[in-house]
C-alpha cells in the first residue's frame, strides 16, 4: 500500500480501530504489524505504517455498513485505487480497500478481505492451507488479533525488512501447535524458505 501515492494516512492503534468497529457482527481481527506486537507484548517496537482491520470477504457488506458514510476504495491489482461502488460485492483478486470518512481526511483504516469456506479462512494465495474461523484470533485487552503464525505466513511472502524483524521478535515465543502449523503452511507454499530453518 505505501507504494501508492494517493494522500496521507492518519496513523491511528488498535484500540481506535476498535471503536470503529464495535458495531460489526461478524469477526474481525486486527492484522499486520500491530498484531505482533500484540503478541510479543511490546508497542512502540516498530514504526507502523496504518491499521489493517482483517475479515471474512462474506462479510464485507456488513463492515461497509458500519463505515457508512465513509469513503471507500478498493485496490485493484496490481495496484489501482479505484472507488467501492455501492451494491457492489469485491471478490479476489481484490482483497485491500481504503477507508476515510471524507474525501478531505487522510484514510484511517485498511480493510483486508478474506476467502472463506462455511467456516473456514482460506488462504488467498494457496486453497490448501486453511483454518476454522474459530481459530483465527487471540485477544489483548478486549481486541481481537490475528494469531501470529497466520500473521507470519502472510508476511513470509515479502520478506521486507519489517517482515523479519515481526518474524525474529514473534518466533521463539510461538508454542508448539503454532510452529509447526506454520512450518507445514510454509512446507507447502515455500519449500525453500528461510524461516523455516529458524522454526
């Protein structure tokens, strides 16, 4: 997203993306960085860009609702930001939208759509891995999370300098269950990556 040039972002934490959203009946988890930090227990451990707010792609109709008002723009691969029309329901490759309350205010949130199966998160760029929605979430002061080996495969891709560092941070206090349900998903999609060496 930051490769865009198409105004400003109001750096805000969780806890407001929290108040925006207490209204959304249907899960929703704060994702990216901030979902480590969670994790780790440690804030301020690196600069953050903006707030990624994940859900299920199902439900996106019902986070728009909450938002009304709002302006939205979805990012069309591979990178244009064009408006969400109303009515309009995104389906993949379109997984990133935009939020601002006006069209004069810097954008406040990142919404992050998810493919889903019944109950099931499905990983947008391979269908083999997946989880329960049940399962995607842990929760700090009353926010919800991205669990972070879901957080880590996500990030396993990229491999920017932010990327390993959550990875370096978050790892060596992953349990059990979680490293190897992340060395299994990188097995898969990565056979040579270099995180798992570390895991």
């Amino acid at each position: 997203m930051s490769g865009l040039d198409l105004g400003k972002w109001d750096l805000r934490d969780p806890l407001d993306a929290a108040k925006l959203l207490e209204g959304v009946d249907a899960p929703w988890w704060v994702a990216g960085g901030f979902a480590i930090d969670a994790f780790v227990g440690a804030t301020g451990r690196r600069p953050h860009e903006d707030v990624d707010a994940g859900l299920l792609a199902r439900d996106q109709e019902t986070m728009r609702g909450v938002l009304a008002g709002w302006e939205h723009f979805c990012v069309d691969p591979p990178g244009t930001l064009r408006p969400w029309l109303e009515g309009e329901h995104l389906h993949e490759p379109i997984h990133d939208v935009w939020c601002r309350p006006t069209a004069a205010d810097p954008w406040r949130l990142a919404l992050m759509l998810n493919p889903s199966r019944g109950e099931t998160l499905v990983y947008r760029r391979d269908p083999r891995i997946s989880r329960p929605v049940s399962s995607l979430t842990f929760e700090r002061n009353g926010i919800p999370y991205l669990a972070p080996e879901i957080q880590l495969l996500f990030k396993s891709k990229g491999l920017r300098e932010r990327d390993e560092l959550d990875f370096r941070d978050s790892a060596p206090l992953l349990a059990a269950s979680q490293r190897a349900w992340l060395a299994t998903a990188l097995r898969l999609t990565s056979p040579a990556h270099p995180w798992l060496a570390r895991l």
